[in-house]
C-alpha cells in the first residue's frame, strides 16, 4: 500500500513550471495537522523519500506500513557543518529551479531528526571532553599515554553504537542519491560523515595525542641518522687499563684495582655517544624538524673494533678479556696477531673502513672515531668531504690537542669519556664476582696473601720478583706448583701484581742506568703499600675457598714457622746482593745452586769457582727427574724440545737425536764454573787480571780472549771518536754490526755477534771497561738507547 501511495504521489509532483508555493502550502498543513485531510499532498511533497524505502520481498504489509518510517539517527555533526547549513537555509541569492527544490525538501523533512541529531553530538562531545581531560592527566604526570589510548580503544561502547548508526544512515543515504541521481555530487548535502571519514578523524586525533605524550617511539617525525662507530681497541685498552694512577680518572675515582669490583657497561657507550650528540644538534639549532627542542636522533648502526696483540698474551689478562666482553656486547672486533710491541695496521685499518663505507651509498650519516690519535685527521677530513659528518669520542688524558683544534676535521664537539664514569663504570654482582674465582683452583686473593707474607718477612722494603717466583715454585697445590698457576691463570707476576694486586704491591723497575745491571736480568721489586692488610682482609670476605684451596692454606699456615726461621740470605738471595754482573745468574744456575752442594775449589790466586758436588762424587739431587741418573729418555718429546729451546740448543730431529743433544749439554753443565759470589773478590779479579777474571775460558759461554776484547774496544774507540766524543748505544751496536769479527770462532762473523757471545751484551762489556767507557742516562725518546762517551 505504501509503495503504491509512493507512486501515486510521484506521479502528483508540480511541474516545474508551477509555483512552489504549493508545496509549501503542503508542508505547511501537515505541520498544523498531520491527522487532516491534506494527506496527500504531504505525501506528495515527500513521494521521492518513500520511494527510496525499499521493501524487502516476502515482508508482511499492513495498514500501519502506509506510515512514514522514520529515519534512523544521525551521526555527530561538526560544529562548522551545523553553521554552515543554518547560513544555507537562509541564502536566497539564487533563484530556485528543480534540483534546488528537492534539495529544500530533502533539509526540510531532516528537521524533524534534530533534536536527536542535538542529543548525539552533545553526548559524544562529552565523551571527548572526557577522553582530553585523561589525556592532559597523563601528560602531567609523565606517565606513559599508551595505557590510556588503548583503554578508549578497546572500549569503544559509544563510539560503535555511533559507527553502527552511521552505518545505517550511508546506506538510506545512498539511496536517496540513487532517486536524485540528476544532482551534481558537489551539490549533495555533507551533513553526515562516512565511516572513512569518521575512522579518519579518529585517528588524526590519537596521532596529536600520541605526540604530545612522552613516548619515545612517537616524539619524531622524521628518520634517525645512521651513524658508525670506528674504535682504535688499542688506544682505548691502554686508556683504561695502563694510565699511570695521577693520569688516570678511572683510579682516581674507583681506586686501584678497580678492575676486580667493577665492569666496564660496553652496551651504553654508543647510548651515551648518541644523546651527546642529539643534545649537540639541538644546541646548534640548526634542526629542520617541526620543533625547536626536538632534533633528529642518531642512531649507531654499527661498532666496529680494531686492535692487535701479542700470540702469546694471557686469556685471562684485562687486554683479551675487555675484547672478548666487547664482543658480546655485538661489536665487530678485528684482532690481528703481532709479533714485537707495536701495533699491527691499526690506524691504516680504521682509516681505510672509515673512508670505504663514506663512500658507500647511505651506509651511514655520521662517522664516530674513538681515538685520541692525530694519525686521524685526514681520513677525517676525507670522510666530511664526502658529506659525511665526523664526530670523535675521547678522553682528556690520551687526546692529541689536534684532534679538536684542527678546523674541518669535526662536526660535533669532542664526548669525553671522562664525563661519564658512573653511567660506564658499573660494579659486579656478586655471581659475576663468585663465577670469576671459580675459573681457577685458586684464587687471586691466596696469591696475594702468599706475596705479601714473603715480602713482609724479608725485612727489606722491597723484594726481586726472582726470589718471589723461587719461592711460588717450591709451594706445590694439588699436580702443580703455585708459579705454574700464576703462569698459567693470572699471565705471569708482573701482570698479575699490576691488574690483579695494584692495590696492595707496588711494582718499581730497577734503574737502568746502573753500570753492573746485566742485560739479561729483567727482574723488578715488589714493595707493599700501607693499609694493605685490611684490603686483603675485604678481599677474603669475597671468595669462596676451593676444598684444594682449603687444603693448601691449612699447610701453608704450618709452613711459615720454617720459612721465618729459614736462611734470609738462601731465600732472598737476588734482593739481597743486587744486580751486580758478577752476582747475576740465570734461572738454570739458580735451579743448579738450589739443588746441588756446592763446594769452594781453589784454583790459583786469581781464579776461585764453585764446583757442583756430583764432580766430586757426592751425591746431589739432579737438575730434573730424568737427569737424576743422566736418563733422558724417560722425557717426551716435547720435554726435550723445551729443554733444547731453554739451552739455546736445535729443537729440530728425532727423539734420540734430541736425547743425545741433551745429555751432551747436561755433561758439559756439570763443569761449568760459576763465578765466586764474592763482591770483593770478583772486583780484586777485574783490577788485577783484567775482563773476564774469575770465568773459565774453556766452558764458559762468555769468553775472556784478549784478542776479542782488544779488537772490540778498538772498534767502539774508533766510532766515538769519530763522533767527537760521545755516541749512542744503538749507533755503536750498528758500526759493530758491519765491522769482522776476529776469525777465532768461525761461526761468529760479525763483531756485534762477538760482542753477545763473548759478553752477553753491550752494557756488560762497558762495565768491563769502566777505565774506558762511561755509560750516560738513557735518552727520553727511548728507554734501550743511551749515549757513551770516552773518559780519557
């Protein structure tokens, strides 16, 4: 029925040409009365909108369907599109023609949805106020707006009842532009918004919320700059580990021996790195973003790490262990193997991985070299050339001035480490401390106590490092000695007292300068500090003894009742008579004198020696096992060989040739004479009988032919003088080196290499001629090269 009152009223429209006044008239009545009799002409007026209510097949008809249905409720309208429909209503700058007046009517009959139009935009703008007011609470608070946003999200209560009606009204809508397809789709009205438009508006509004709220992950706009970090491993290790303790911050700030309580935090080196040079950005203003305070972020795509060291270097030592921790931090280290002090193309390396990737398309934006080298600086200035940026990360006490004073080598100011201590310097847990003692079956702190007990007990202020290692090898833990777990574990004395124990035992080099110093003894003195025992005491309340350890210290304790009673002068024998030439002896006559009586053999008035026992027949405990009874062939393969190598002898051939190589050494070690330990005696011997008094010419190693000395005192004689009186060690050693030597001993061929045999070394053979040759304090650039100068 409804559909065909639709139909009769479309077929009842005016036609264009009537007036619409008529219309009106109609709208007019059904507004007094809607029960009267002007039915039909408001049906008439509304016809196209019945038309477009469409009814679905197989649905019941019945009187009450000739009824208007009433169109479902509006969406929110905005605020402007309300002003802007009010100034249309009351436009009447044009004149009516059909399209304009369907349009009339269309905004007539919506009048009626108002009031419910009204009420929703009022509830939802309520909904907003509300949303805004939690959104400024979150931001005053500093919270994180992301437990807030999802929150309205995931809620959406209101907002879908007003999606579903939107929904709805589209699709009458739609229908209604079907029945006035005739209208241009400019002039169709915009009083209601799309899903699209609404899911749009909706999302602009979270994207201003999310920007003002403190999230990291939203505060830019636009991409971080990649940047790559060059690290010279090398220069940073020294930096950290080997500053003397005045150059030092780290030690200054920590203390020594800082390395046994804290760690280095490798993974916020780059984090610091970049908020430097962010807030640098920032203070430069030169920032292109939509804000002032906000700059572009840096980001490290990459570290990479260069640095070399020695093959035999300890595992354990500060040197491998920080590479490896760098490693698990995920930076590139690149380690290369060197055979001699220096460094192995480090700088060229990082110079040429620097300026590679500057050439490589948007590999990074900013390159970050750590370094306080000046070697540097072109490859920088290169990089910049390229339109890179170069920043430089350093610290005060190893940075060249050039690296910051140079022009176009820089973009950012220098970040120093230094300022940085409590965010890189982090302490230990107290599993990171266990797990570490635990790497060996003993711990440092029993090494320490060991030390510091033999160093107090010598009644000196300071020991050689040779009568403390004698000592560790006499101590035996477990199938090994004490020095061969120093050794093995820690690296070795030195390096054990100088990154594990450097604050209790200070290490202090002999002079170099002393006339009677042999150049083979590279031993130091280890002194204690003041207020050591209480650091041990701290020490000892961090380890967990091992049950070998346990054992070991219950023994020791017995032990050092002997020990304080025991001969001071068998026990620090090298503390106690200094590094004279004369007294100097090497670690195998050491174990000989250790292990064997010796006996005074009266040689003449001028030549004294001492004699081992076995010459003699008595009995004597031998230098090794397999010597006891001169059987070596109990000893493997590899004993021999390092054997051989100890001796200066050929590690090449087989089992029996090594075994004959060494018993014939062992034969001939059996009547070596050792110089008389007798200062008084040995300097009677140089006065009267000249270099060489006191050694046996046949089976020394060092030789007192007179032909040789002659022959080398000429020799130096002729290059001083010639240099108007004084010249440098080095220089002297290299005019021997091109000069003969004297023919006896047909495998020596140059007078340098006469020199070494027959003396050991060129400081040995001047304090043989002291009447001759003074030796001067060694030069500044070079701790081996000091000048010589003739006294007459």
């Amino acid at each position: 029925v409804r559909t065909s009152v639709g139909v009769v009223a479309a077929a009842a429209r005016p036609s264009p040409e009537e007036d619409t006044e008529n219309v009106e008239d109609g709208m007019i009545g059904k507004e007094k009365d809607s029960d009267s009799d002007d039915l039909g002409k408001f049906e008439m007026a509304t016809g196209m909108i019945a038309l477009e209510l469409e009814l679905e097949p197989g649905d019941d008809e019945t009187e009450d369907s000739t009824k208007k249905t009433p169109l479902s409720a509006l969406p929110p309208l905005p605020e402007y599109l309300n002003r802007m429909e009010q100034e249309g209503d009351s436009s009447d700058s044009y004149e009516e023609g059909p399209p304009q007046r369907k349009k009339k009517l269309l905004k007539q009959s919506s009048s009626l949805q108002q009031d419910e139009t009204n009420r929703k935009i009022e509830e939802q703008q309520r909904q907003i106020d509300l949303l805004m007011q939690l959104v400024q609470k979150s931001n005053s608070d500093n919270t994180n707006n992301d437990k807030t946003i999802p929150k309205y999200e995931n809620n959406p209560s209101s907002s879908a009842e007003t999606e579903t009606n939107v929904i709805q009204d589209s699709s009458e809508q739609t229908n209604q532009e079907d029945e006035v397809g005739e209208m241009e789709q400019e002039d169709q009205p915009h009083w209601f918004l799309s899903t699209d438009a609404f899911q749009q508006e909706e999302e602009a509004f979270f994207a201003t919320t999310a920007t003002n709220s403190p999230s990291p992950s939203n505060v830019y706009s636009v991409a971080p700059l990649k940047a790559m970090m060059f690290i010279d491993g090398t220069w940073l290790y020294y930096s950290l580990h080997e500053r003397k303790e005045n150059q030092c911050p780290i030690i200054r700030k920590f203390g020594r021996g800082w390395q046994k309580y804290y760690k280095f935090d490798w993974a916020a080196l780059p984090r610091i790195v970049c908020e430097q040079m962010q807030r640098q950005q920032t203070d430069q203003g030169w920032s292109t973003t939509d804000s002032d305070s906000v700059s572009r972020p840096v980001e490290i795509v990459r570290a990479s790490v260069f640095t070399s060291y020695r093959k035999d270097t300890n595992p354990s030592s500060h040197r491998v262990r920080m590479y490896e921790e760098m490693k698990d931090a995920n930076y590139d280290v690149h380690m290369m193997e060197t055979l001699g002090k220096g460094e192995k193309c480090v700088d060229i390396q990082i110079a040429v991985e620097m300026l590679h990737y500057a050439t490589v398309p948007n590999a990074y934006d900013v390159a970050i070299l750590l370094s306080g080298d000046k070697d540097f600086i072109p490859a920088m200035v290169r990089t910049r050339q390229k339109g890179r940026r170069v920043g430089v990360v350093s610290m005060r006490t190893g940075c060249n001035r050039a690296l910051y004073e140079s022009p176009h080598a820089t973009d950012y100011d220098i970040v120093w480490i230094d300022d940085f201590l409590d965010r890189l310097i982090v302490p230990m847990t107290t599993e990171q401390l266990s797990r570490r003692n635990r790497l060996s079956k003993v711990s440092a702190f029993t090494i320490m106590k060991i030390i510091y007990d033999f160093v107090a007990t010598s009644k000196v202020d300071s020991v050689s490092s040779r009568d403390i290692g004698r000592y560790l090898k006499t101590l035996p833990i477990v199938d090994t000695s004490m020095l061969d777990v120093l050794k093995e574990v820690y690296g070795g004395l030195r390096v054990f007292l100088v990154e594990l124990a450097s604050n209790v035992f200070v290490v202090r080099d002999r002079d170099l300068d002393e006339s009677s110093r042999d150049p083979r003894d590279k031993s130091f003195m280890v002194g204690v500090y003041d207020g050591s025992v209480d650091v041990l005491l701290n020490e000892a309340k961090l380890i967990e003894f091992s049950n070998e350890e346990k054992q070991f210290l219950l023994q020791y304790d017995k032990d050092q009742s002997a020990l304080i009673e025991s001969d001071l002068q068998q026990k620090y024998y090298h503390t106690l008579t200094g590094p004279d030439n004369s007294q100097f002896l090497t670690p195998r006559e050491v174990q000989i004198f250790d292990k064997q009586p010796v006996m005074v053999a009266s040689g003449g008035d001028k030549n004294e020696q001492i004699i081992p026992c076995s010459e003699t027949g008595s009995s004597s405990s031998a230098l090794t096992d397999g010597a006891q009874d001169n059987d070596f062939s109990k000893w493997t393969v590899k004993t021999l060989k390092e054997r051989c190598r100890e001796r200066g002898l050929l590690v090449s051939g087989t089992k029996a040739v090594l075994i004959q190589r060494v018993q014939d050494d062992f034969r001939t070690e059996q009547t070596i004479s050792i110089p008389q330990i007798n200062q008084q005696t040995a300097s009677k011997q140089q006065q009267e009988a000249g270099a060489g008094a006191g050694m046996n010419n046949e089976n020394s190693r060092f030789c007192n032919d007179v032909d040789v000395m002659a022959h080398l005192v000429r020799l130096v004689q002729e290059y001083i003088l010639a240099r108007d009186g004084e010249a440098s060690s080095r220089d002297i050693g290299r005019y021997l080196s091109v000069n003969p030597s004297t023919g006896n001993n047909p495998r020596i061929q140059t007078a340098l290499q006469e020199l070494k045999q027959s003396y050991g070394g060129m400081s040995r053979f001047l304090s043989r001629r002291a009447d001759l040759f003074e030796m001067l304090s060694p030069y500044e650039s070079s701790s081996y090269d000091y000048p010589i100068r003739l006294k007459h």
